[in-house]
C-alpha cells in the first residue's frame, strides 16, 4: 500500500498512518530489519542516528496528532539522543526483548505509555 494512501486515512489512524511509513511494510529485504538487527548488527553511528530519527518522527508525529501539545512532543524528546541519558537505556533495554519485532513500533509502543500518547 503506497505511503500517500496510508497519509490520507481517517483522522484517527493518524499516528498508525505514522508509524507504518516509519517502519515501512514488510517487503522482501526489510524482513530481517528488526528490533534484533538494529540493535546488535548495525553499525554504532547507523544505530545510534537510526534510533534517534524514530524516536524525533515519534515526537513530530504525535505533536501534530495532538493539536500541538508540547507536553507529550517533550516527553518524547527526552528519549532522545539529547535527552536524558538513563531514560533512553531504559527504552532499549525494553526493545531488546522485542527482537523480532519492527524497532519503530517498540518505541512508539513504550513511548505511548511514557508519554501518554
């Protein structure tokens, strides 16, 4: 399904609509990038921006999904790189069980708790 159909569903599935162009659909060579993957076999500098980008299009994603609320695009923010230190160990050392799982949808999914999202 392309990504614009995705954007123009209901308003309710914005964040869903979100996340999936995030984590993108399963399509032959993605099957192996995973939570697993990106975790212990990416390369330090790849992961690092990699996980940082998912955790800011979280951020971006829900501040526009919430009329703007800057309490919850702050929250996530602090998840990441240049957030707090021990929070964002805490958010991987929670996506480690989830290896075979997208990474993207672990982190919106421990960042909706967080945040309240």
């Amino acid at each position: 399904m392309p990504v614009k159909h995705w954007l123009t569903l209901s308003k309710s599935s914005f964040i869903s609509a979100m996340i999936m162009s995030m984590v993108g659909v399963n399509s032959g060579q993605a099957e192996d990038f995973n939570t697993g993957f990106v975790l212990n076999k990416m390369p330090v500098d790849e992961r690092i921006v990699h996980i940082d980008g998912l955790v800011r299009g979280i951020a971006f994603a829900s501040f526009f999904h919430k009329n703007k609320d800057n309490a919850a695009f702050e929250c996530v923010l602090d998840y990441a790189l240049t957030g707090d230190r021990d929070k964002r160990f805490q958010m991987l050392d929670f996506a480690e069980g989830y290896s075979d799982k997208p990474l993207g949808g672990v982190l919106f999914v421990y960042l909706r708790k967080k945040c309240e999202l």
